[in-house]
C-alpha cells in the first residue's frame, strides 16, 4: 500500500513541478540539514515566495507532499483523498504563478505557486538520493556534512559519501553547488559536479568535531564564504528570566566582510548553516547586509540546540531531536564552552546512538572520551549502548560516582529532577528512537510550554 501511495505522489510532484516551474534548492547531509533549511528560509522568505519542506518530510512521501503543499493522511483514507484533491486542483487551475526577476521587482511576492522550494533530502539507505532526483530536478544543491550516520545500511562511508554527492553530481551546468569546505568528504564533490561550487568554512581550523570522517585541510586554501572572529554566546538567568546573548561572527565574501548576531542560538555548528543560508542568498542576488538582517530572525526548529529554563532555575540545552557521532561531539563543545555561574555543574544526559551497525561501539566509547576531554561534571546515559559511553568515561578517568546509567529515557529525568540545582546546564540528547525529548519535559520549568518547544 505505502509503494502505491509513493507513486501517487510521485506523479502528482512531477507534473505540479513540470507546470509551475520553481527554483529548487536541494540539501542533504549526515547532520545539519534541518537548520540549514530553516536558515535557507529565513535568508530567502522576506524577498521571495517561498515553500520549506516542513516537519521531517524529507523522505519519499514527505518529499511530494511538500511539493503538493499538504500534510500526511496517517490511516485516514479521507484525509488522502483531501491530498490528492489538492494536487489535482493544483494541476488544473490556470497558471496564476508570474516570476520576477529581483532587478524588476525587488522584493515583491507573486500569488500562487511558490518560486522557490526548499527541499530536505534524507539517505537512511542506498538510491534514496537517486530516487529524489528522478522526479525533483535542483537547481541549488547544499550540502552540509557527511559523517558516519545509518551505517547500519550503508556499511560504509564511502557509501554514504557517493549517495549525498548526488545532490551536486546531477545538477547541470546552470546550476550551483554549496558545499561545506572543512568537511573533506564534502569539499572533495567539487570533483563530481559541472555545476558553479561556492563553498562555505571557518577561516580558522575547524573544530573536532567537523573533522570527523575525514580530515580538515583545504591544501592552503580557503572557503568562498567565511566566519571570522566567532563570538560564541552564553546564558544567564536575569531576575528569574532565561536570556541568552546568541552568537556572533563577521561574514566575508569577496573581500567583503559584514557583522552577524544570531540571537538565538548556540554553537558553532549554527554557524554553518548560517554560512550556507548566506551562500544560498547570494545566488539569488541579495547582498551581505540583507542577508545578516533575515539571519538574525534565524531561529534553530525545536529539539535542535534550543535553551529552554529548567526547574530550580537550570538551563536546557535541548538537542533531542536526534544523534550521531559527530552531532554529540558537537553539542559537547558547546555544554563545555558555555560559561556558568559559581558552583554549577555541567551534565550530559545522552541516549543510544542508533543505525550505526558495526560502528556503534566504538562510537560510543568516543562519545565517553571527549565527555571526560569537555571536562564534563556529571554523565547520565539512556539506553544499552549507551552504557557504553560510561565505561569508557570512567575509563578515561571520571568518577564513577558521576556516571549513571539507565535504560530508558523517563528513568533518566527523574533522576536528574532530584538532582539538579540552581545554576547547573544539562544537555539532553539522543537518537529519536530514545525520545530524549522526555528528559527536557521531565525538567522544564514551564511544562505547559511543551507543546511549542518540544519535538513531538
């Protein structure tokens, strides 16, 4: 049944894009792909009409739905009869979508159908890159990083290298690649495609986490669109209230140079969506200033790096949405970066790392090791293989007084609710499976507020 109804939409895709004509801009990565979509549109919405894959519907339903513009049916025929009816009605209403070019008509947004799509594309397994690219025709291809993620199915790197690659390899001449230049895996498609490459970097070493799968030198060169003089932000609570000051970087292009604040934010990952959001922009003829303006209206979708306040006046970082290595190595820089006040603590509430076949052991003990590096105060983990990484912290030389363990995720966040106390910063993360997002409800100072800020 699900084949039939992937078909289904499929063909009404196909032909809602063969009629509307829009520019599509395709992004795929291990890690990075949803921020980096909603930066894309926070660069692009105020100057153009604009259409954002929504939720994760980066997969082979999800996909042509966002084309069509509509939400899942779940089990409920009525509801994909509503879908198809849209999509038939989207087929054989009168054109009504007029483009315009920014130099006529700066700024202005036609009706209709929108002129750009905003496509996230996921390769969980082997041809599901290819299987996009039979029916969605990019113009822009992004490309975040590329780690080890799904190697349950991929077995190996390489795999997963050549599948992302598509995303740049099939575009034509017209069209423009974006990829990240500190990842190696990444800055190596510049090989595989025909297409303009504008790449996208730290100007200083990127961070140990960025180099995973791969090492980060450029040979002496360095990316088309660069951050200098990263300010990373921090948080405080202020007369009861959780404020935090984002961070901060000057962007540099073309020996241009103008300053960002990403108010909301965290980390240095954030920054490279950031960048490749700026680098989108620029193919579409905005200038520096408007694109620092749209990014500090940039904020990271639930689950993603967001501080929510914490019961006893703690500080979330909830990054629940989901893990891999390299994800967690990152979010650990940031917990062991942020500064806190005198005598707080700083705990990482980490769940398995799933899809990760023959690698998960050794990823996890990787984890374990750069907790003790980020001199991390307290491990709490979630989930079998996760244990692991709390062997291999203790290994390391961390208390075993300081670790502990649990199997699932509700267990973990009553232990750290009687735990915790004013000042400490927990980070909360794992793959979805563990539902992570349990612990930040658990702790929450506004529970209330769940249905907003939560992943669901």
């Amino acid at each position: 049944m699900r084949k039939l109804l992937e078909q289904i939409l499929r063909y009404f895709a196909s032909a809602i894009l063969k009629k509307y004509k829009p520019k599509i801009i395709g992004i795929t990565g291990s890690v990075g792909k949803t921020t980096t979509k909603e930066a894309v549109f926070a660069v692009l919405s105020p100057h153009f009409k604009v259409r954002k894959s929504e939720k994760s519907y980066n997969n082979e339903l999800g996909l042509p739905l966002t084309i069509i513009g509509a939400e899942a049916g779940g089990k409920s025929p009525i509801r994909w009869l509503g879908v198809f009816l849209k999509a038939i009605w989207l087929l054989i209403n009168p054109l009504s979508l007029s483009l315009f070019s920014r130099s006529e008509n700066r700024g202005r947004k036609s009706g209709g159908y929108p002129e750009i799509l905003i496509l996230e594309m996921a390769a969980d397994k082997p041809g599901d890159i290819k299987y996009f690219l039979r029916f969605v025709k990019c113009d822009i291809g992004v490309v975040t990083a590329v780690g080890p993620a799904h190697l349950e199915q991929f077995k190996e790197l390489d795999k997963i290298v050549k599948e992302k690659s598509r995303v740049v390899s099939e575009l034509g001449q017209n069209g423009v690649a974006i990829l990240n230049f500190d990842d190696e895996n990444v800055r190596e498609m510049r090989q595989t495609t025909k297409a303009k490459v504008i790449t996208f970097g730290f100007s200083a070493p990127s961070p140990r986490w960025a180099q995973q799968g791969g090492s980060a030198s450029g040979g002496g060169e360095s990316a088309d669109l660069k951050c200098v003089e990263f300010i990373p932000g921090s948080v405080i609570f202020e007369e009861s209230q959780l404020k935090t000051d984002g961070v901060s970087f000057k962007l540099v292009s073309n020996g241009k140079a103008v300053p960002v604040h990403l108010p909301n934010v965290l980390g240095r990952q954030q920054i490279y969506a950031a960048l490749a959001a700026a680098a989108v922009g620029i193919v579409f003829d905005l200038n520096l200033i408007e694109i620092a303006e749209s990014l500090s209206r940039y904020k990271s979708p639930p689950g993603r790096m967001n501080i929510i306040a914490g019961v006893k006046n703690t500080i979330l970082i909830d990054d629940s949405y989901n893990a891999s290595p390299r994800s967690v190595l990152a979010a650990l820089e940031v917990l062991s970066f942020l500064p806190a006040i005198a005598g707080a603590r700083k705990f990482a509430a980490l769940g398995d790392m799933r899809e990760l076949g023959d690698y998960t052991e050794k990823a996890h003990r990787e984890i374990g090791k750069a907790v003790v590096e980020d001199n991390i105060n307290y491990l709490v983990t979630a989930g079998s293989d996760a244990s692991t990484i709390g062997k291999e912290a203790e290994k390391r030389g961390m208390s075993m007084d300081n670790i502990f363990s649990f199997d699932f995720a509700e267990d973990a966040g009553r232990f750290l609710q009687d735990r915790i106390k004013q000042g400490d910063i927990i980070l909360i993360k794992g793959s979805r499976a563990m539902q992570m997002e349990k612990i930040v409800r658990e702790l929450m100072a506004e529970p209330l507020k769940a249905e907003e800020l939560l992943i669901h």
